[in-house]
C-alpha cells in the first residue's frame, strides 16, 4: 500500500512539473529580442550557453534605462542580435535594475567564459574597467564609455551627439513658425545628453539666431532620469503651452513619454524629433508628429565591433561611430526643399570640419 501511495505522489509531481515547464533537452534558447513594448525577464547565462570554444559567445548588460527602452539599450541589443544572425555567435542580455549590480551582471558573463561583453551606457564604465582589468582575455565594448585612459581589451564606443543635436536644431528652426522649440532631455549627469542639448540649440541658432530653446534637464540621478515617460509627458506638454512647436525628446523612455504627448497634440501644428534610432520604428505612438531622429548607428557600431573582436583586430581606445537624422518618413513632403538643402549643406560642413557645433566637453 505504501509503494503504491508513493508512486502516486511520483506521478503527481512528475505531472506538475510538466505542467509547469519543466527542464528541456537540447541546451538554452538565445535570448530572443522582445516584443515592442514588453518587458522581458533577465537572462542569466548557464553552462550550456557557450558549449565549444569556437563558439563566439556574446553577452549584453544594459543600464537601468532596460532592454526595451525602444532607443539606446534596444539599439545596441540589436546590434549584438545581428552578430547572432550574421555571425553565429550565442547571444544574451542581462537587464539591470539597480545600479549596485553592475559587477555582478557583467560578471554573470565573464564567470560563464563569454568572449565579447557589451556594457550600455556612460554609468558603466567603472564597472567595464574594473572587469576589463580582472579579464584580459575577455573583449569589453564600452557604448558611450569615453576611454581617457587606454585598456588593451576595452573599445569604448562613442558618437558625437553635439553634431546629431546640432542637425535636429537645423530641422526644428526650419519647421518652428513660433520661433520657439523645446527639448526635454535626461540628466546632465551624462555628458552625451549634454553634448545633444547643446548641438540642438546651437544649430537651432545657427538657422535662426533669434529663435527661443526650451531645455528642460530630469532632475533626477541615473536610476530615474531616463524612465519616468510621465515627467517627460508633463515638460512636452508645458513646453507646447508655452508656444513651443518643435520638441526633440532626448532621455530614454522619459524622452519618449515627451514623444507622445507631442504626438498627442498633433493637431495643435506640434512636431517631435526622436533620438538615439529611427523612433518612427520604435515608438509608432508618435508618429503623428515624427519628422526625424537624432540618430547615433549604435547597431552597426556594436555589430562591427563584435565582429572584429571575432576577426582578431579589436580596436582599443575610442571607437568612434557614426551619426545623422533619420528619414523623414511621411512628413518628407512637408519639408521644403531649401530647407532639407541647408541641413545637407550643415552635414558636409559638420563632416569636413568647416562648420562648428560650439559643443565644449
């Protein structure tokens, strides 16, 4: 009677188990890229994540600005997502949730023998350093990490925000007739948010010297400046109650909530510009009023990185990528032409060293 009781307790529990999920064969999935607009789970890496050693394994640590944040983290993740499809490369993400957990998320991939780690965002730059140092053998990519000191196995890879900035205050003067725009920015801890405030305004004043800037910086530190869409809704809104007619929404999911509510304001004759990507693929929401992004090529700048770390010719130092405004999608035709001349003729000037964003770091 005994057996029999214990085998059905067996079969009940073996049951649940199944029910449930339980362990599968074959190894782990690679982290897929989430949906728009959810919120994954963390992948921590296992032992079968990097099962031979000509197996490029390439691993993601995000700010707490998360995966999803449909600009800066989302951009790189999906340069490492290419280096999967092109490359072969194992890859995953750690979604960090608090600043103190740096070291132990990027040691989550060190400790499993990952052979590239990529760390997003300027706040990670210590912890990068520090594991760089502890891991020799192991390549870091720094995005947004300025290198002031060079670390052979450390690429830190940055952009010029002043120059995107100082192309989207082009657009914005262009299409303001209020002669007045606004930007709602993260905070002015990180010196690439800085470097996009004040391109943004410079090149505004370099179309129109007269032309009023609106710049509203998140008051709070790097764990809440780049994830509060609600304060970034709130500063759109009172930056267009203002007469504002141009917002440019720099921070993360905070610039986005500024993205939406511009949106949302539409039919007032309001329009937004994005950052970081193309946002008219990554926040459909703001549409409505999307004439272009400041756009850093985060995914092209991780993926080839990645790929010369693979090739045996990872560069040390700063890496620099590259930037400029995304298309103008629907609004193309709203644009007038001397005006989209002008902003090809800033480019060529930015690019060739002739004309000057009057960015200072």
């Amino acid at each position: 009677m005994k057996r029999s009781v214990s085998l059905i307790i067996l079969l009940l529990v073996s049951a649940l188990i199944a029910a449930c999920g339980g362990p599968q064969a074959g190894g782990v999935t690679p982290t897929a890229a989430p949906p728009t607009g959810a919120t994954p789970a963390p992948a921590k890496p296992t032992e079968a994540d990097c099962p031979k050693p000509e197996v490029l394994c390439v691993g993601l640590v995000t700010d707490v600005g998360e995966i999803d944040d449909k600009s800066f983290n989302q951009s790189a993740w999906e340069g490492v997502k290419r280096a999967e499809a092109e490359l072969g490369a194992i890859v995953n993400y750690v979604e960090t949730k608090d600043a103190k957990d740096y070291d132990a998320n990027i040691a989550l991939f060190t400790e499993k023998g990952y052979d590239v780690i990529v760390t997003v965002g300027f706040a990670l730059g210590e912890a990068t350093a520090k594991a760089a140092a502890e891991n020799p053998n192991v390549k870091f990519i720094g995005v947004d990490q300025f290198q002031a000191t060079t670390i052979p196995n450390v690429a830190g890879l940055i952009f010029a925000e002043d120059k995107a900035g100082f192309l989207a205050g082009v657009l914005a003067a262009g299409m303001s007739k209020s002669n007045k725009i606004a930007a709602v920015l993260g905070t002015n801890l990180v010196p690439p948010v800085v470097a996009f405030k004040e391109g943004y305004e410079n090149g505004a004043k370099y179309l129109k010297p007269d032309i009023q800037v609106i710049a509203t910086y998140h008051p709070g530190g790097l764990d809440t400046a780049f994830t509060d869409p609600k304060w970034g809704a709130d500063q759109a809104k009172l930056a267009i109650d203002q007469g504002a007619d141009v917002i440019f929404g720099a921070g993360g999911k905070t610039g986005n909530g500024a993205l939406i509510e511009t949106a949302a304001n539409a039919d007032k004759g309001v329009y937004c510009i994005g950052v970081d990507t193309d946002q008219w693929e990554t926040v459909p929401e703001a549409r409505p009023c999307l004439i272009s992004s400041a756009m850093k090529l985060i995914t092209p700048g991780v993926f080839d990185l990645i790929k010369k770390a693979q090739e045996g010719n990872f560069p040390s130092g700063n890496y620099v990528g590259e930037v400029g405004l995304a298309p103008f999608h629907d609004f193309d035709a709203k644009i007038p032409a001397e005006l989209k001349a002008k902003i090809a003729e800033v480019d060529k000037g930015l690019r060739d060293g002739t004309i000057s964003t009057g960015y200072k770091p």
